[in-house]
C-alpha cells in the first residue's frame, strides 16, 4: 500500500505529493520548490523518514508544478517524467510568464522521459497507471495506483472545481471528457490528491462537483 504526504509550496500553494511504499522508495510528483526553505522542508522528510527517491512524476508542465524539478535532480540525480507534448505546449507560453514572475531560468525540463497515457511507472514494489487526461493542459497526465486507491490528478478534478481552461492547450469540452471518462470510472472510493487545495473523493465530485456533476 502507498503511503503520501502533502506539501504546499510556492506563491501559487501547488501541492507537491511524495508517495512510498514498504520498500520506502518513494516517488516526488509536482516538485514546486522554490524557496530555499521549501527545498529544506520536501529534503528533511525523505531524510528523517529514510526515504529513497526513485522517480520524479509531473502531471503537466505548468510552471507551479515544475518550479522545483531541477533542484530535485541536482539531489537525487532522478531525470523528471512526464508528458513531453504537455512540455513543448508550456514552454511556448513561457516567456510571458517568467517576464510576469521575475523568474530567469527556464523551469520547463530540458530532460526527462516522455510520458504518456497506458503506460506504467513503477517505484518500490508499487506501479502507478499513467492516464491521460488532458483538458487543463495540452497533454495533462494523472497517477493512479488501484491497490490503494489513490489518484493524483494535477490540475484537472479539484474539490468541487475543476482546472482552469483558458491556458493554451486547455479546453473545458476536453477537460469534462477527462474527468468523466478516465476519472469517475475509477471508482467512487477513490482519493483524489489535486494539484491545488484539499483532497476529494470520485463519489463526491461525482455527485456534489458543478462542472461535471449528474454525466
Ligand atoms: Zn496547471
């Protein structure tokens, strides 16, 4: 069974998500480190709990999801995985963001694996399913491990929200389709860990969620 534990970082507060198993191997998803602290608070939970990183996940490329990936392959020597169509399709609106953030470094990765629905990653003894689903980003990916019923969905299904859709390679239509045909099947029982706020579950969006509510 994976264990998880939640952290918030960075002016935009996305949740960077570390999961393990047994084998204490864990995976980093999101890593949105930023602040010197912030790397010091994700580094010293992996030390005192004598985790080994075995892979980086990102579900999409948005700037608040990658600020930190760099830093945790600088650490761990890990090369971050993810949708590389989702990277091309953030990196052409990057200019415009680092210029509105003061930011001077390229934060979408320059290396990586490519990543795409139907796949698998595996860290520990624990395999997560690779789903497509995108809608709030070009080639949005989410995690899930069936054993324990966890889901890591990024930006796409939130607490009683959903993703925005006005960023390039978003659209509400697409979005919906996500939601409704990779995520609700998954069962109702299922957490969901968003890439922003507080965790749900797939019975709850199902039902009480405004955007996708009564499919
Ligand atoms: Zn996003």
């Amino acid at each position: 069974m994976i264990q998880y534990r939640k952290f918030i970082f960075n002016p935009f507060a996305v949740n960077t998500y570390v999961l393990w198993d047994e084998t204490h191997r864990c995976a980093i998803i999101d890593p949105g480190m930023v602040e010197t602290r912030e790397y010091s608070t994700l580094f010293s939970f992996i030390e005192s709990n004598k985790l080994e990183p075995e892979v980086l996940l990102l579900t999409h490329c948005h700037l608040d999801h990658v600020l930190g990936w760099e830093g945790v392959h600088k650490k761990y020597g890990l090369v971050p995985q993810f949708s590389f169509e989702d990277g091309e399709s953030c990196r052409r609106q990057n200019t415009q963001y680092l210029t509105m953030f003061g930011l001077d470094f390229p934060p979408i990765p320059s290396m990586g694996q490519d990543l795409s629905g139907g796949t698998a990653v595996k860290f520990g003894q624990s395999e997560l399913q690779v789903l497509d689903t995108p809608g709030h980003s070009a080639a949005g990916l989410s995690f899930f491990h069936a054993e324990s019923k966890l889901l890591v969905s990024g930006d796409v299904l939130f607490h009683l929200s959903i993703g925005r859709t006005d960023l390039d390679g978003g659209d509400f239509n697409v979005l919906s389709h996500s939601i409704r045909e990779k995520i609700f099947p998954l069962g109702d029982d299922v957490k969901v860990l968003p890439g922003h706020m507080d965790e749900t579950y797939v019975g709850y969006e199902k039902k009480h969620n405004p955007f996708v509510r009564g499919y």
